[in-house]
C-alpha cells in the first residue's frame, strides 16, 4: 500500500486494516505515477496490477479467476482484463479488444491498467511509468510495451475491476494534450499507414460528436445550437473542439 502522506482519514483507515497490508508506505511523492513507481520497486511477486483510490476489485474471486486463466495459457507477459466502469449517470462493462486490435483502441482510448496484470520482469525490461507524464504515464507505458516485440499480451474476458471515472486522468483539457505527444511520438505509429489510419479515425469521432451536437438543434434552429453550445458548453470542451476543426480543415 503506497499512500503519499495524506493528511485526511487515511492512515487510521490503514491502521484498523493493517494486518492485511503486506507493506505500507506513506510519505509524500510526486504524483500518482511516482507512487506507482514505490510499489514496483517493493513488489515481490511475479505479477504486478495497479489498483488506485476509488477503484476496487470487481468480486472477492477477480484475482482467482484471473490466475486460474493465466495459468490456462501462460505464455503471455501482460494480460488485461474488462472493467465495470462507473459514471454519475450509471455504470457500463468495457471489454477491451483483442491484443491484434490493441494499437487501434490506443488511438482513441487506452487498455486498462486496473484490469492488468504484468509480469514484474516487464518493468525491469520496458522500464517503469516515466514521471514527465503527469497524468497518462500508464498510456506511454502501454505503448512501450506494445512497441516491444518480444513482449506477448493477451486477454482475460473476465471483469476484474471496477473503475471510477473522474481521476486525473479524465481532465481532457490537460491531459490529452499529453496522449497526443506519447502517441506521435510511439514507434508503434511511425508510419504513413498510421498517419492515413488515424487520421481516418479522428475524423470519424469527430462526426459522431458533430451528429451528436445536430440532435439539440431546435426545429428550423440554424445557427441556435452553436449559441447553445458557446453558453452551455464547458470551456475545455470548446477549446478541443475548435483545435479538432482546425486541425481537420488543415489536413483534409
């Protein structure tokens, strides 16, 4: 258990719960990824997986089941499994997609590192979560590890945790700017194939969200629903949305 000095219930939480804590750390660090990086560095076991504040594990056999399938077919590395995900308007179960299929879910969105188990020795070879990234060193991570062609993935269709959304990083304006200068900068997407690849899918999801926007048009609306939108909207989603079409009319 990594706790960075918290100064609210906490550590008398930790304290009526000690004697199943293995290990505890509690001293300030530099963000969640630093803390995620303490616990790599203490782990003793063959598989590491990261579980953070809000999130839990989806039954009390999540870990059993997860083994028992590994065992199953144990030549992979790293092996991810689905998340219950749980919004403020209910809760959805994302599966995640084949490891054949992995490099065009990372366009968009990101494996899940709460649903992963990996073998320590993929730290020791792809290194440890890269602390220049505040909020998406997972996502850099999972690239490396995507990029390395020795290493093996392979999926558990099981739901094995469940996820809070609202964390670090789930702030757009902040964070994707980071996704964007991992992803162009990963091996695994340094071709004209990926260039043409994603290209075609960002177009895609910014049609979605513009058909998604048509459908608060009030009825002969004309220009209504973009006032709507520049009263209503949050700022960070207005900014991403005139970057997008900026970008798009650049490169169409």
């Amino acid at each position: 258990m990594i706790d960075g000095a918290s100064t609210d219930a906490t550590a008398s939480i930790l304290a009526r719960h000690s004697a199943g804590i293995a290990v505890l750390v509690s001293e300030p660090d530099r963000g969640l990824y630093d803390a995620m990086n303490k616990g790599i560095r203490r782990a003793s076991g063959e598989f590491l997986l990261f579980m953070n504040a809000d999130d839990y594990f989806a039954d009390a056999h999540a870990v059993a089941d997860a083994m028992a399938e590994i065992a199953a077919a144990p030549r992979a590395d790293v092996y991810y499994g689905c998340l219950l995900v749980r919004t403020p308007a209910g809760k959805f179960r994302y599966d995640p997609p084949s490891p054949e299929m992995a490099a065009e879910e990372m366009v968009l969105g990101c494996l899940p590192h709460q649903a992963t188990f990996a073998r320590s020795a993929v730290f020791e070879r792809v290194g440890q979560f890269d602390l220049r990234w505040r909020r998406h060193a997972d996502y850099d991570w999972w690239l490396k590890v995507m990029a390395d062609p020795e290493l093996r993935l392979a999926r558990i269709r099981r739901i094995i945790a469940s996820y809070a959304m609202g964390g670090a990083s789930s702030d757009l304006a902040k964070g994707q700017p980071e996704i964007y200068a991992i992803q162009n900068a990963s091996s695994v997407y340094r071709s004209a194939e990926w260039d043409r690849r994603r290209l075609e899918m960002f177009q895609e999801a910014y049609l979605k969200a513009r058909l998604e926007l048509a459908g608060l048009r009030p009825e002969g609306g004309g220009g209504r629903v973009r006032q709507w939108l520049l009263r209503h909207a949050p700022a960070p989603i207005l900014s991403l949305s005139r970057r997008a079409y900026r970008w798009l009319r650049r490169h169409n």
